[in-house]
C-alpha cells in the first residue's frame, strides 16, 4: 500500500476498533452483540496485513499513528483517551493473527484502567495476560503529566519493522529466503539445491497464506539467489523433465515456475482434503484467495491457470471445481463497478456467489461507499417477496450480510429490513411452518445487531410484531415467536434502558417504548430497577423509579415479591407499594408479614396496597391483620372494611374486637360499625356477643346495641331481647328494653 492507502485503510480499522471496544465494554468479547463489530475490525486488519507483515496503531502526541505515518481524525479523540487511560501507546499487531489472538488483544484494551493500575501498570499487567502475534506499547506518565513512550515511537516503528519492509534487496538471497520462510538456520548451509528448494516451497507457502512480506518479493529473492549458486546448482534439484524445460530460462522465469508449481500444489492438497459440504467450499474460497496471491506473486495467470487445471485433473476432482475457482479469481480481478454490476443481476445464490456479494460489501464499507453497498444489499433482500422455499434458503445466512450493514453508515438499511421481517412474520402465508420460525428467530438477531446503536423505535417494532404474532395463538406460537420474543434483548439490556427512561423522562412516547422493552425483557429488568430503588438517594430519581416498577407488569411484580421479606423497612414499603399498584392477585399471601412489620410506615403502605386491590382474599387478610395494625393505621383499614361489606371479614373483625377490648375506642367503634353493615347473620351474632361482654367499655357496647337496633337481620331482634332477659338491669339493657317497646306500640 501506499501511504495515502494506508491511512484510509488504518483510520478505517481505528474507527472499527472504537466500535468494537464500545460493544465490549457493554458486554464482553465473546458475546454474540459483540460478534459483529469484532469480525469487521478483524477484517479491516486483515486488509493492511496482507500487504505488510504488520500493522502500529496508537497514538503519540496527540496524532495517530499509523505504522510510520502521522495523521489526524477527530473521530477517534474517544479512543485516544481509552488508549492513555490504560497507559497504552500503541498496539502492534503482527502478520497471521488469528480472530482469537485479536479478541485477546481488544480484552486487554477493553480491561478497567483500574485493574490494569492495580498491577502496578500496563507492563505488570501483560506479563500475566501475555498476548499472542500482537505487541504493546506503554506509555509512561511523568509527573508534569506529560505522557512519553517508553521507547522512542519512530525508533520502534524503524527496529521492529521487517528486513523485508525496509527492503530485502540488499540482503543476501540465502539469508532473505530464510526470512521469508520464517525458518532459523544459517544462509551458508543452503548450498545443495535441495535445501533452496525446500527454503523456497516455505517461504512461497508462508506468503501465499498471508504470513509473511509482500508476496511478490519472494519470487525476486529466489532469482537473487539463484544467480548467487548458479541456476545450474538450483536446478539439479528439480525433476529430470523439468530440467530440460527451464534450463536456459532467466532466473526470474525459473523462479516464478517454483512459485508457481507450490501454489498449485498447496491449493490442490487443500481440494482433495476437504470433505464434501461446507469444508469444501471453504477449501475453495481459500483456493481462490491463495490463487489470487499466487498470480500477484507470478504474473503468469494462463500457465498457473493451465498448471492448475491439469493438477486437479491428475487428482480426480470434478472440472466444475477449477471453473468455480477460475471464476473467482476472474471476479477478484473486477472493477467494483463490474462487481456491483454482476451482482445485480443474480436472482439465486450459491455459497460462492453470497460469498462475493460479502466481500463486495466489505470493500464498499471500507471505502465509504454506502450507497453501494446498500443497493447491492437490498437487491439481495428481494428473496423476501420469493416463495417459501427461496425464504428457507436464505434466511439462516442472510444475517452475516446484515451483521457487516449493521454499521451508523448503513444501519437505516438494517432497521429497514427488521421492519420488513416483522410484517413477513404476520403474512398469512408464513403463518406457520418453518419460514415463520426462521421469520421470528431471524427478528430477533437483527435486534441484536440494532441494541448497540440505540436504535429502540425499531426495536419496538420488531418486538410488538413477535408479540402480535404470538397473540394470535398462544399455544400454537409458544416456541416460535414467543421464544424468540423472550431472547429479543440481552440481560445486559436492562441497566441502559432504565438509563434511557431516566434520561429522557420528559418523552412520553420513549418512556412508553422503554417500558415495553423492559416488560419484553422479563424478570432482569424488574431486579436491575428495583435494585436502583434501593440505591437511590434523589427523592425525585425514586419517585420515577418506582414508577418504572409499577408500570412493569410481571418483572416488577416479581422483583416486588422477593422483598417483602427484607430487612430494611424503606424495601418492604416499597415491595408494598409496587405490589398495590399491579394488582398483584397473590397479594393477600404476599403481604401477611408487612401488615404486621414494626414500622409503621410498612403497614401503612401495606394497608393502602390492600385497599387498592381487587383479590377475593384481599379483605379477609386486611381484617385479620387488624389486632397487630398501628391504631391510626387500623382504623383506616376499618374505614375500608366498612366500605367493601365483606362477609369474609367477619371472622377478622371478631378477633380484633376479642383481643383489643378495654382499648382502642375509636377503633373498636370503627370495627363495630364495619361488623353493622355486612349482610350476615354471623356480624350480626359477634354485635350480640359484644353487647353481652363486660369486658367491653359501655362505649363500645352501646354502640354494637344501636347498630342491631338499626339491623335489618331476623336474628339481631331475637339477639337483643335475650339479653334484656340476662340482665335486665344493665343500663345498656334497659335502653334496648325501652327502644323495643316503643316499636311494639308502634
């Protein structure tokens, strides 16, 4: 690459590592959000090493470093700092760097600064989380505050380049060849041809799978040191036949025929290895790439071609197999115009074709052409108006297209294709079957791709049509669209929602679409609020809290229900709290034990939660509670009782005027009165009973005789002139005897 290359190449791969070390940080490196941002910053490397055997990036003196080249992007300022707080300089990556090594590189860079402190650094630190084909540069601070590189940026980038990037022309051939093949060894020990044969298959192979230099040095170190033996010495090692061809040759042509005859050799031993399916076409995506590499290293594209094609005839493999890979050879050498071009006019996709159309899509985004890219995308996409079967066939690998779209550049295009998921989910035609399972779990991985982005509307969207879906039946959607409505959001999900909500309390309709999310999200969301709730010390940021609960449905009835045991009175209030304001139907059994807390405040919002509740049993436990209530708290719970006229409370009322007697008037006047109003022979004989029981204050007597006086049950007459009959001499007896008298005269 050229410098100008290079630092559009290297920014690019800046910016995807900014994305990707965002989307770690939220969630880790091998979690499947994180998937996506990963694999196209690994790409974008992949890119510069391909022609250099490695790659600097850091940052030094407030500039980026790109290898040896200096340059600004405002757009990375983020992740210079992420860079400095970890006293990281610059990170070298090294040729053959597998996706793992990678991961392993950005864990370090995602690792807390105050973890990486505690170490005593970020040398300490990598000395017990060594990495593999990638190096680190610290930075130093000093006490001013200025940041300096342990060593100096320009001498690092100088000394640890390879012999072959400053220019292996002026190394002896032997030694160069031994570089190239990465072997140790001495050069003088290479004087019989077979071992410079050998050294040359080594280097060719190493270059051909990207592991070394740029490719086409190999075949000009080769002829080097073919004219430092003697072409004769080198060609004493070849077969007799071939000998006589290329004796005679220029070292240059006898070189390019070895390189030519490993790359051949390497890619047929591939072919013939793999098993039939996938293993197979990916031997021969591999084939295609080391036959590009071979034909930039030759520049001989018919005889490599002809080699190849006589090689996998020799070992029976189908002809197709050489046109599919001269096909894409033909395709690597396109125009991305002409490539764009093809690709429009597919209609059906093989593994090779998708295969092109990512790789297409790769190079448009690593060019800034998005346009491109997204209308080579949505050409794709058309298989969604296919019958079902083009729709089962594409389904399952359509998401690796929409992983590399899923980018600010090209996301309007991903949410685009999530809304159409979404209504293909509630055509009629894919109501069941294996098109609608693919349908919703293909929804819900786009969501996936959407959450790091923030891009919630669409989210919302994608989730209400799942949840239509499954509204429709249920049963028969249980394992469809309900399981893939309950895996739409990752756990992680919860704490940057309430964020949101928080954040953006003054936006009815994104609190709403919020609170939906969280609902979808299930039991995770209602712990991570209420966990917040407890932690919370603005009266205002717990009021919206508890709001948020409220408006949670099961989460937050169930993360409500796991505190009404805790410790801390404020929590059982507010378990309390939450659980009246969701009508919780088992809110009778919930709060037995908060209707009978030492704090006041716990029964109070205890009794308010009954109140406000619409269960069967709701009543009946109010009034059972009503003998360990708070006196100002029981007689609103008896203002209530009075109210609903529940024939379940009698019992409830009973034992409360049984064990309070002597104290307590005004409740036990207010228990009397709630016993009045039920319509049943039962509160009518407990009136009696109280009446009847010195224990009571004449008060609270008198006051059961008047309401049986007003009642309008048969027994409460009879209940009456028994007692005047007892003790007709008791003053409360008297007024009873009189008032009845009077009615007889009437």
């Amino acid at each position: 690459m050229d410098k100008a290359q290079i630092k559009t190449q290297g920014l690019a791969f800046g910016r995807s590592v900014q994305t990707a070390f965002k989307t770690v940080v939220m969630y880790s490196v091998d979690h499947p959000a994180a998937g996506k941002a990963l694999q196209q910053a690994y790409d974008t490397l992949n890119t510069l090493l391909q022609s250099s055997p490695q790659f600097t990036f850091g940052y030094t003196d407030h500039r980026i470093l790109l290898n040896d080249l200096l340059t600004d992007d405002p757009i990375l300022v983020q992740l210079e700092s992420e860079f400095t707080r970890r006293g990281i300089a610059a990170i070298t990556f090294l040729g053959g760097i597998s996706l793992a090594e990678f991961k392993q590189a950005l864990t370090i860079l995602a690792t807390r600064s105050r973890d990486i402190e505690a170490k005593g650094g970020i040398t300490p630190y990598l000395a017990e989380h060594p990495l593999s084909r990638a190096r680190v540069v610290p930075a130093k601070k000093q006490e001013d505050g200025d940041t300096q590189l342990d060593t100096d940026a320009e001498s690092y980038l100088l000394g640890e380049k390879s012999q072959a990037e400053q220019g292996l022309g002026g190394m002896p051939g032997m030694e160069a060849l031994l570089h190239f093949a990465q072997a140790e060894g001495e050069a003088d020990a290479l004087q019989k041809g077979t071992d410079i044969l050998e050294m040359a298959g080594k280097a060719t192979e190493a270059a051909l799978l990207g592991q070394s230099t740029d490719p086409r040095e190999v075949v000009g170190t080769l002829a080097r040191l073919l004219e430092e033996v003697t072409p004769e010495q080198f060609l004493s090692a070849l077969p007799t036949s071939k000998q006589s061809l290329l004796r005679g040759q220029s070292t240059e042509e006898i070189a390019s025929d070895v390189v030519e005859d490993v790359t051949v050799s390497l890619v047929s031993n591939r072919l013939a290895a793999a098993p039939p399916g996938p293993a197979a076409t990916e031997a021969e995506s591999d084939a295609i790439r080391v036959m590009t590499v071979g034909l930039s290293m030759t520049r001989m594209a018919d005889r490599l071609l002809e080699k190849l094609a006589r090689t996998l005839n020799e070992a029976n493999l189908p002809p197709e197999v050489f046109q599919r890979i001269r096909q894409g050879i033909v395709w690597n050498g396109l125009s991305q115009e002409a490539k764009r071009e093809d690709l429009l006019k597919l209609t059906e996709y093989d593994a090779q074709t998708f295969k092109r159309l990512l790789d297409y899509v790769k190079e448009c985004l690593q060019t800034r052409k998005y346009d491109e890219a997204v209308q080579v995308a949505t050409h794709y996409f058309t298989f969604l108006d296919a019958p079902s079967p083009a729709l089962q066939a594409e389904l399952p690998r359509a998401l690796e297209l929409l992983r590399l779209m899923a980018d600010p550049p090209t996301l309007a295009f991903v949410s685009t294709i999530a809304e159409r998921l979404g209504c293909e989910l509630l055509d009629e035609q894919f109501l069941t079957g294996e098109s609608h399972t693919l349908l919703g779990g293909c929804l819900a991985d786009v969501v996936q791709l959407l959450l790091p982005h923030g891009d919630f509307e669409s989210i919302h969207r994608a989730g209400s049509s799942l949840e239509q879906s499954l509204a429709r039946d249920p049963h028969q959607h249980a394992e469809c669209c309900g399981q893939a409505l309950a895996r739409l959001l990752p756990p992680e999900a919860a704490a940057r929602l309430i964020d949101l909500y928080m954040e953006k309390r003054g936006d009815a309709g994104l609190a709403k679409t919020t609170v939906k999310l969280l609902q979808w999200l299930g039991e995770t969301s209602g712990e991570e609020a209420f966990r917040r709730l407890v932690e919370e010390s603005v009266t205002h940021n717990r009021m919206l809290l508890l709001r948020l609960l409220t408006q949670m449905g099961p989460a937050g009835m169930e993360a409500a229900r796991k505190r009404v045991a805790d410790d801390r009175w404020y929590v059982v209030r507010n378990a309390c709290v939450v659980l009246g304001e969701l009508d919780d139907p088992e809110i009778a059994q919930r709060l037995r034990d908060p209707l009978r807390h030492a704090d006041a405040r716990v029964q109070q919002a205890a009794v308010t939660a009954l109140v406000k509740s619409h269960a069967p049993e709701a009543m009946a436990s109010l009034a059972n509670a009503l003998p360990t209530l708070e006196g100002g708290v029981a007689e609103k719970a008896l203002e209530e009782l009075s109210f609903r006229k529940d024939p379940a409370t009698v019992d409830g009322l009973e034992k409360f005027l049984y064990l309070s007697k002597g104290t307590k008037p005004a409740a036990l006047e207010k228990a009397v009165q709630a016993l009045a109003v039920i319509p049943s022979e039962r509160a009518a004989r407990v009136l009696g009973a109280v009446i009847s029981d010195p224990g009571h204050t004449p008060f609270v007597r008198r006051a059961a005789a008047e309401k049986l006086l007003r009642s309008t049950q048969p027994v409460a007459k009879r209940l009456l002139e028994a007692y005047v009959r007892v003790a007709p001499t008791d003053p409360i007896a008297v007024a009873v005897q009189r008032t009845l008298q009077r009615e007889i005269s009437r």
